[in-house]
C-alpha cells in the first residue's frame, strides 16, 4: 500500500513525492545508475538497456531493482501496489519488449524524455507473468509518471489491456483501478477547508463547533480509497509554495496524513503495513530525497554529471537511527 502525488511551485518547478508502505523489509537505499547500463530480465536473455542515467531508491539483487526515481530529463516514476486488478501477459509476446512488472519502471527512467514519449512508445512494450527477486512473486505494480512540464499519467494493465491516462488530480494510491478513484471522489463534493454554515432546523439554530467543520466525513483510515480521497483534498487546498525547500517541506506535510505508523495497519498473518519511507522527486533539478521511518532526516542525492558519467552505480547509505541537530 503506498500513496503518490505531484506538487508544482509557484514557479512551474514539478515535483513527484510518494509513501512506500510495505510490511516486508525493502531495505532500499537512494542509487544513482550512470547512463549506457544494462540490466537483466527474468523475463527474456536479452535483458535492455538504459541509455539515460536516474536516482531513486534501489537494491542490488543480483542486479539493481528500483522502486521510484527520476531521471536526467526529469521523468519521475514510482511503482505502487495494485493488487487484485493487475493482469499481465502468460508468456512473452513475440517483436515486443518483453519485461516483468518490477522492470518497468527502471526501463521508463532509462529510456524516456518525457511522459508524452512514454505514451508513444508503449507499444513496444509486453508486461509479462514473472517473479520478482527478494519477494519471489509476481507483484501487481500500476504506475505513476510525471515530467517537467506537469504532465502527469497513470499506467494500468488489466484484464482488458494497458491503460495510460491523464491524471487530472496528480494523487494515486492502490486498488481498485484509476478510474474507480475518479469517480468516488463525487462522493466527497461537499469536504471545504472552511468552516460549514450555521444551519437552522425548525426554530432551532445550530453553530458548528469551530474550525475545521468543512472536513467533517473526510476518511481518516489507511485504506487505498480513504488516502486518495484525503490526498487530494489536502493537495487540492494545501498553501502554495515558491522555492524547493518549501516544496519538500509542504510534500513531507502532505504525506504526513497517509504515513503509517508501525503496529497500526495489521494484515491478516499479524505483519505490520507501515511507511517504510518517503521520496521526494525533483524533477527540475533533478534530485532525489528520502526521508526513512527509522530517520526523520532528509537525505538529498543530486544527479550531477560525475553521477550520471560514472563507471557503476553509485549507493548512498541512510542512517538506522534517528538523527538529530543537538544545540546543547
């Protein structure tokens, strides 16, 4: 279960932020990957390559596997669970690209200037049935993308096909599919940041109890529909910003009323959901931030051009522990 949204500064500067909710330990870390690499598909023997460099959050599993990031253009993508309604392909499909759900997103960094691009060249793509390393299963992945200019989709595959559409409210969760979101938002037309009217109901004049009225039957719970819908009233009202700093300051803020906290969002076998991070994709710079359950800081990987040139991938190693700015 995760949660993505966009923000744009006052300047038209883009970027995409994301939780990573997950009970299985990730362990990722920010990965810088040079431009010109290779990587293997459990897929096909061909694997392909990745001509443009990226930064996001990676794992070497006998080849690096990455989760989110943003790339030397300022294409930004991040996966996110979409259990239940993801269908792929049985087998590999003949004169196409044929890649596991987990391959998607390094090869959409790798390969695209922009999300327009991306649209024009899925047809050469097949998602294809296969196992993911570490989790060892096929993990039902949808896809949000954004680029410099604010374009902003989301990629589907179902039963029916692959879908790539225009995301109006820059918010995705989980299950069900896109669409379904959309329209449940109607059920929420009357969520305001003011305050309700007074109301009168007979000879009786009831005052609401203060501030914050507008919100009331706002979903407070962790669920796919009930973070959408919270995420995009708060994006929807949350106040504008000018610079970079207070572009992850304010998506930090945004995120802060989806993160889950350790212990609170069981599943079934008693595993704990919870928010094993947060990014922050810069799409003009570009950079990448995270901020880790296990430390509140944030840690910003700029993709310079000794990053983007280098002869291997580059890790950077977050802190286990909470750090802090001790004045005494």
């Amino acid at each position: 279960m995760c949660t993505s949204l966009t923000l744009q500064t006052t300047g038209g500067d883009q970027f995409l932020a994301r939780t990573m909710d997950f009970a299985f330990e990730l362990g990722g870390r920010p990965v810088a990957m040079p431009r010109q690499q290779h990587f293997n598909s459990v897929v096909t023997t061909a694997g392909f390559e990745t001509p443009y460099s990226f930064v996001g959050t990676g794992r070497n599993l006998n080849g690096y596997i990455f989760v989110d990031g943003v790339n030397e253009y300022g294409v930004s993508v991040a996966a996110l669970y979409f259990s239940g309604q993801a269908h792929y392909a049985q087998t590999a499909v003949a004169d196409k690209l044929n890649l596991a759900p987990h391959e998607v997103l390094m090869w959409i960094l790798g390969n695209v200037k922009s999300a327009q691009e991306l649209g024009d060249r899925l047809n050469e793509l097949a998602i294809v049935e296969a196992a993911a390393p570490l989790l060892n299963i096929v993990v039902p992945l949808h896809w949000i993308i954004s680029d410099r200019s604010g374009a902003t989709y989301v990629l589907e595959q179902e039963a029916d096909g692959m879908h790539y559409m225009v995301n109006p409210v820059g918010v995705m969760t989980n299950t069900p599919d896109f669409g379904w979101h959309l329209k449940n938002l109607s059920n929420y037309v009357q969520l305001q940041p003011g305050p309700q009217p007074d109301r009168q109901y007979g000879d009786f004049e009831v005052k609401p109890f203060g501030p914050g009225t507008g919100a009331l039957g706002m979903p407070g719970d962790y669920t796919s529909p009930s973070r959408f819908v919270r995420t995009v009233f708060m994006r929807q009202y949350a106040d504008p910003v000018e610079t970079d700093v207070e572009a992850i300051n304010a998506l930090s803020h945004l995120l802060n009323s989806v993160e889950i906290t350790k212990g609170v969002k069981l599943q079934a076998d008693g595993s704990s959901d919870y928010t094993q991070y947060r990014a922050y994709m810069s799409m003009h710079e570009p950079a990448f931030y995270i901020q880790p359950y296990d430390d509140q800081t944030i840690t910003r990987v700029a993709l310079t051009a000794d990053l983007m040139t280098a002869s291997q991938p580059t890790e950077f190693p977050l802190a286990t522990t909470q750090q802090f700015n001790r004045v005494n």
